[in-house]
C-alpha cells in the first residue's frame, strides 16, 4: 500500500479545506502554534555568519512563509470573530466550550447539590438534642 508522507498529506489536506471551508480554516490556524515562525526563527539564528546564510533563510522563508502568513491571516480572524465583529454564525472547533451551546446544559434527572459534607454535619447538628 503507498502512502504519502504525513507534511504531504497535510499539505493536501489544508489545501482541500482551504477551498471548500476557508472561514473555518482561519479560525482553526488562530490556535495554531505558530511552528513556521519557529522555523524560520531557528534558520535565521542558524544562517547568521555562515557563507550561505541568505540561502537557508531564503529557503525557509519559501517553505515556512506562507503557513506563517496563514497563521497570522488566522490568529487576525480569530480576533476578529471573537470580538463578534465577523462570521457570528460560525463555531470555532477549538475554542471547547461555548457557554451557549445547549449540550452543555445540565441534565434535569441529575439531583441538586445541597451543599456536601458541611451542610450534612449542620443538619444533623440541629437535629440533635443536648441532654443536661
């Protein structure tokens, strides 16, 4: 069975999404590490006072740039979105949970918490008789 590499498949991947569902992929890469930053951070430390410096940075700036201007176009979007400035009717996937979503409300069968161990000990304190 053939396989592509995982950064292929990726590549891939993000590329279908970004056609079909760019809103959403916006306001995903807003949680993204920021690992092309990384990237071209660590070639820029590498390449300075070697011969061909400008090459590996070049180089990296060509293969990381655009995920970075990606993560950047998103983390702006993501901003933007939560501060309800646009795509209201979008959910962010990352965000985990929205104090709206209705899932989240609690089941009306689960019984009340009536205070824990505290409230038990002062009731049975009250109920108590002191004998003199």
């Amino acid at each position: 069975m053939n396989r592509l590499p995982r950064p292929v498949a990726d590549l891939i991947c993000l590329t279908r999404d970004l056609v079909r569902h760019p809103r959403m992929v916006l306001l995903n890469r807003g949680h993204h590490r920021w690992t092309p930053a990384g990237l071209i951070a660590a070639a820029a430390v590498a390449s300075v006072g070697t011969p061909v410096g400008h090459h590996v940075l070049a180089a990296a700036v060509l293969v990381a740039g655009p995920f970075w201007a990606l993560d950047m176009l998103g983390a702006l979007a993501h901003g933007l979105w939560q501060s309800g400035r646009i795509w209201s009717d979008l959910e962010c996937q990352c965000c985990g949970d929205d104090p709206d979503d209705p899932d989240d409300d609690p089941v009306p069968d689960e019984p009340e918490d009536d205070g824990g161990l505290a409230a038990d000990i002062e009731n049975w304190l009250k109920t108590q008789t002191t004998h003199h």
